[in-house]
C-alpha cells in the first residue's frame, strides 16, 4: 500500500515560517512514521541564485525601514493577491512549481507562507488536482494569506478564525489547530537537571534571544540586566548572528560567571525548560514555542505588522509583557528573586491541556489524511482550539 505523503512549501523570510513547517513535519512523523513529508523553500530551491538576494534586500529593510514596513502591512491588510500577482509569481519565480509537484506526488500540499500559497493556489485554479491547506504561522491573518482556491486554514487561535470568517470564508474551512512546533516542545524536563547539563547554575535565569535581527534595546535596559548579574543568570542565544555574538562577549559588563553568551543552538527547548523568563521579539514560531512551554515573555521592538499583532496577543492574554522601559526590568527581575515559587507554581498551570496542546495540528492533519473527504471537505471531528481567555502572567 502506498504510503500518505505530505508535502510542505515555505519560504525563508525571517527563521518562523519554514520552522512551522519543519515542526509540523516532525510533529507528523512522531505521531506517523509511515506518512511522508517533504519541506521545501520553493523559491530557493527554484532559483538558489536569485533568492537568497530578495531575503537580504528584504531584511535589510525591516531593518533599516520598519515603519515602511508597517505601513505596507496595514494598507494591504484586508487584500488577496491578485490574480495578475500570482501569474507574475509564476512567471518570475515559480515557473517549475507545476513539476516538483507532479514529481513529488503528494496527497496534501500545506503552505506555511503567504507565496508559495498563492503560486498552488494558481496552479489549483489551472487545473491542479492536489488539495491545499495554509497554516497561518502568526496570530493575526493578513489579506494576503487569503485564496479562493484553498481547500483549509489551520489557524492559531479563534480570534484568527473569526478574522477569515468575516472575510467570507466558510467557518468549516478554518480549522483552530494552534501553530505547530517540534515534537522537543511537546513535554518540560526538570529545570535543575537541564541547568546541569547546559553548565548553567543553579538560580533564577533569563533566556535572551536576538539572531538575525539583532539586539534592538537601548543601553538603559542593558544596564538594568546587569545590574542584579550576582543574583539573576543571563543566558543570550543569538542564533547565527555571529557579529553579535562577538559583541556581547567583548562588552566588559557581560564578563561574569553568571552569564552565557552562545549563537545558534538545537536545544532551544532545554533553554526555555532552563529559564523562568524569556526576553525576546515576538515572532510567531517563537511566542508559541515559549507558550508550549509555559514561560513568560517580555517583548522587545516588535516589527511592524503580524510581530505587532503577535505581541499585543500575548500580552492582552497576560503572557507576555512589552519590554519598554529598564522599569520593566527590575520589576520582573525583583518577582525572580522574591516570589520564585510563586512564578514557577503560575507555570506549571499555564501548561494546562486545555490551554494549548502543542501536538494539535500534526494529529488534525493525521486525522484529516486518513479520512480523505476531510481533505476537501469540512472535518468531521473537532479540534482542539486554543481559548482567547486571559491567562495572567504575574501574582
């Protein structure tokens, strides 16, 4: 008997979009060994030249233009993209989209970014006889993720769904799954065994994560985490930022037994599992990484856009707060060292089942993928979805 193949699109602008990809992948072969699945940066992998010049140019200006980008996000906020978008997609970009398709043969196709949503949606419309699904990899929905032809939505919330429903699409086609992640962040490990294994001490410790971005908070906010290093453990994990990784070493302030400074790491789950407080930007995979984990976030300089609408998600919900001032700092720095149990004890109640089950999505699609009407069709069983209900973050 043939076995089910998934096969699933993404491309690379910023780490969340492919990262939901992979998880849900993963999260499908833990579930599923003999199902199939197959990601794919399609654009990359159809022009590797060409490519890897449109992801610097546009980080260059998210960097460098952010209230532009901003800009564009809102104003384009409730459109599609057209059809003579798609067909310029296509043309430039995706011209052999159609073969690696047929090639690949796969019985569902599932697009973690807005671009490789759009050229299948095309092709589907041309003829293409493969449904298709798009995993919303934020907690907002953008015009742009929006497509006649797509046959379902797994989103992360209910807020999500009700965005797409009043945007015409049929409630039965938008499925609550939450965003996926790797089958690492489905279960917590005890924090003082990881700390052992990490060569962490053995005290209250925030997780720092900045990357490809960098570290955008000013100097007073530096200072205010320095300034408790004898009684709070710092660990930075800057990804493959190696620049930054150079520069936080050689700042003098950060020369003490009590912090670590690494660049990119595959155990980014026994860091958060390390930690009691997460500082870093709100990028989608990131937030609910940290949410299948229970820990509290503080946010730093969201971009404009879907990170905006990450961050004022969490924080209305209480998980999270924004990092604005060095106040912050010392407020969440004095709840480590005075009301640590009381921290920890919030915790383990926000990783609660019926909060968010990380393993969610993969077992929909499963499910989906062994009833094939459900493939083009509503699903016939209920999902779990993620409650929109606070869940507050401090005493």
């Amino acid at each position: 008997m043939r076995k089910k193949r998934v096969l699933l699109f993404s491309e690379g602008f910023g780490t969340g979009h492919t990262g939901a990809a992979y998880a849900l992948a993963e999260g499908i072969k833990r579930l599923n060994p003999a199902v199939q699945c197959r990601v794919i940066e399609l654009g990359k992998f159809l022009n590797p030249t060409v490519a890897p010049w449109i992801l610097s140019a546009y980080r260059k200006t998210v960097s460098s233009q952010p209230k532009l980008v901003g800009m564009l996000y809102k104003t384009q906020y409730h459109r599609s993209l057209n059809r003579f978008t798609k067909l310029a997609l296509h043309r430039v970009f995706y011209t052999h989209a159609r073969q690696v398709i047929e090639q690949l043969k796969p019985d569902l196709i599932i697009c973690t970014h807005p671009l490789p949503a759009a050229v299948v949606s095309r092709l589907k419309h041309l003829g293409l006889n493969v449904p298709l699904y798009t995993l919303i990899t934020d907690y907002d929905a953008h015009g742009s993720w929006v497509n006649a032809e797509a046959n379902r939505y797994l989103v992360s919330t209910s807020r999500v769904k009700s965005i797409l429903t009043g945007r015409g699409i049929p409630a039965d086609q938008v499925t609550v799954t939450g965003i996926p992640v790797h089958p690492k962040f489905w279960e917590r490990s005890s924090k003082e065994t990881l700390r052992q294994e990490l060569g962490l001490a053995n005290m209250p410790t925030v997780l720092i994560m900045g990357g490809g971005w960098g570290l955008m908070f000013g100097e007073e906010i530096m200072n205010a985490l320095t300034a408790k290093i004898d009684q709070i453990q710092l660990v930075f994990c800057m990804g493959s930022n190696n620049k930054l990784v150079d520069k936080l070493r050689s700042d003098p302030r950060l020369r003490h037994p009590n912090v670590t400074i690494i660049g990119y790491s595959s155990d980014v789950n026994k860091l958060m599992d390390a930690a009691d407080l997460l500082i870093t930007k709100p990028g989608g995979m990131t937030c609910t990484e940290a949410l299948a984990k229970g820990i509290p976030m503080l946010f730093y300089q969201a971009i404009p856009g879907q990170e905006e609408k990450n961050s004022q998600y969490f924080v209305e919900l209480g998980l999270a707060e924004m990092l604005d001032s060095e106040k912050v700092v010392d407020k969440w720095f004095r709840l480590l060292r005075r009301e640590y149990a009381e921290l920890e004890e919030q915790r383990r109640r926000r990783l609660s089942p019926d909060r968010y089950q990380p393993g969610n999505c993969a077992a929909t699609v499963l499910e989906m993928l062994g009833n094939p009407k459900d493939l083009s069709g509503s699903l016939s069983a209920q999902s779990q979805p993620c409650p929109d209900e606070a869940i507050y973050l401090t005493p």
